[in-house]
C-alpha cells in the first residue's frame, strides 16, 4: 500500500474484553468509495467504527490511518443537548476548535433537502426520534472530513429521507473513504461499493479488496497497538508543527524565568474558554461529552 494512497489500512484488528471477543480479529484496507459493514447486532460492527476512531483501543493488530486525516464519527447515541434549540447546538458545534471544518450554509441546505427547517428553533426533545437522528446525520454530511465513519445513518428515518441520505452518501464517497454500518434491507446502493464486510457471529468475511503491500514509507509511519492512543483529542486541536513550537519556546522561556510550567489535558474549566457565552449553562461532563467525542 503506497503512503500516498490515502487507504486506511488494519492487519489482525481486534478487541477483547474479560476473556470475550468482541470483534475477532479481520485485516482489511479502505481508500476513497464507499465501504459497507453488514451483520447481525452485536456482532462487531460498531466496535469496529469505535476503534478506527480510536474511541476504543484494539487488543491486537495494526492499524494505520494517514497521518493529518480528520474524521467524521456518526454515533447510534442520541448527543443533541435535549434542552436546546437546533439552531443553539449548530451555534454550539460552530464555536468548537474542531480539525474538521464545518459549513453552516451545507447544512441549511441539508435541512431544507430534508424537510426539517420547521425544527430549526425547537427543542431537541421535543422532536421525534427519527428526526434527532435526521439531524445528526446532518450535522456529519455537513462536516468536510478524509474519512467519514456513519454507524447506522438510515435508522429511524422514513422511506424518503432515506433515499436523500443515500443519495448524499454515495456522492459523498466519490473522493473520500465512507464506510456505512447499514441493518436496512431496504436500502440499496446504486453505484458499486469499494468493498463490503459481513459479519457471521463475531467472524467477519471481507470481498472485493486486495491487501496491498506497505511501502517501505507508510511501514515506517504505520501504528502498532501497544503505542499509546490520544483517543478523539487529537481530532480536535489544530496542532501544527509551528504550533506545537511555538508552545516549546514558550515553555523554554517560563522554565529559564524560574516559573513552573505543567501541561495537562484540557478541563472543564479550561474549555469555557472555547464555549459561547450564551451556552455556559451546560453541565461539565456534558460540554466535556460533546467536545471530546464530536459525534454529533
């Protein structure tokens, strides 16, 4: 597999927990298309998504995802804060630092393709499931992301929103790499798939890819499982090189001055800085919840 390639790419990717398989371990590889995830519940599939997400750490396996890729997640968990307005969390979603750029006109359009712009100023909770669901799908079609990871994107949507949404997948992706968790009979792709994983109990069967081999430059880059992860944090701060520099030299200055400096991960105080004013009711693990995962 070349670097440039832009494939995702796992070798023996599996996860196990006291003593159980949740997902055995499957090798696979994913470049630009649309790549479907089939099977019973239970069996994997969304496991699967959380570990290329690096919202779960694999207990086996090699996984390599090129390095500057952002990532889109579409969790099944329902995240929209129930007591606020669409229009409240889309200002909300707007004020995160997020490495995925985010366009508020795509998903006004998005809204008015679906028929919900009646929903804009109402509260979460006072919407139907299948409509909560509609819009967090929304909110990932509107995110400009490399790799977009959709676990169920049809659920709960009526016949058609799900011909719109599948629509917008497909285009979707032309040039980035899509993989769909799908339990809908109903839905069929138009255009080929890139590939398709069906699970049979925790087994998973992989057609229509090849695994190719790494290139001396992607082997060097590629992630072995014991490294330690930096989970969904590092899909949310902009740290560049300079950055990442700067903040070096600034360290080397407080320690030549005689002052302490310490780094630490982010806390619910120090991600007021990034919340609207208006949004400062929210509860900490809350504001955390939304932040750290970005699943809306």
């Amino acid at each position: 597999m070349r670097e440039e390639s832009g494939l995702v790419w796992a070798q023996n990717l599996g996860l196990k927990k006291k003593g159980q398989w949740l997902l055995e371990p499957i090798s696979f590889s994913f470049g630009q298309g649309l790549h479907l995830i089939e099977g019973e519940s239970g069996c994997g599939k969304s496991t699967l998504l959380k570990i290329l997400f690096h919202a779960e750490k694999p207990s086996c396996g090699r996984l390599f995802i090129p390095r500057g890729a952002a990532t889109c997640f579409l969790s099944q968990k329902d995240v929209l804060p129930p007591e606020w307005s669409v229009e409240e969390t889309l200002g909300f979603y707007l004020s995160l630092p997020l490495k995925c750029s985010f366009s508020r006109s795509r998903f006004l359009d998005l809204l008015a393709l679906f028929s919900l712009n009646s929903v804009l100023t109402l509260p979460a909770q006072s919407l139907g499931d299948g409509e909560r669901h509609a819009l967090a799908l929304l909110f990932a079609l509107a995110t400009s992301a490399d790799v977009y990871l959709l676990d169920e994107p049809f659920a709960l949507l009526d016949d058609q929103r799900k011909k719109i949404a599948l629509a917008q997948i497909e285009e979707l992706s032309i040039h980035r790499v899509v993989v769909v968790v799908n339990h809908e009979s109903d839905i069929h792709f138009a255009h080929s798939l890139a590939s398709r994983i069906v699970f049979q109990g925790k087994r998973a069967q992989v057609s229509a890819l090849s695994l190719l081999p790494l290139s001396p430059a992607a082997a060097s880059r590629k992630k072995r499982i014991s490294e330690p992860f930096a989970l969904a944090l590092k899909h949310h701060f902009h740290w560049s090189v300079s950055s990442l520099l700067r903040l070096l030299l600034l360290g080397c200055f407080l320690l030549s001055s005689g002052l302490a400096f310490a780094s630490s991960v982010p806390s619910d105080e120090a991600l007021d800085a990034f919340m609207e004013p208006s949004l400062s009711g929210l509860l900490p693990s809350r504001r955390r919840h939304l932040y750290l995962e970005r699943r809306l």
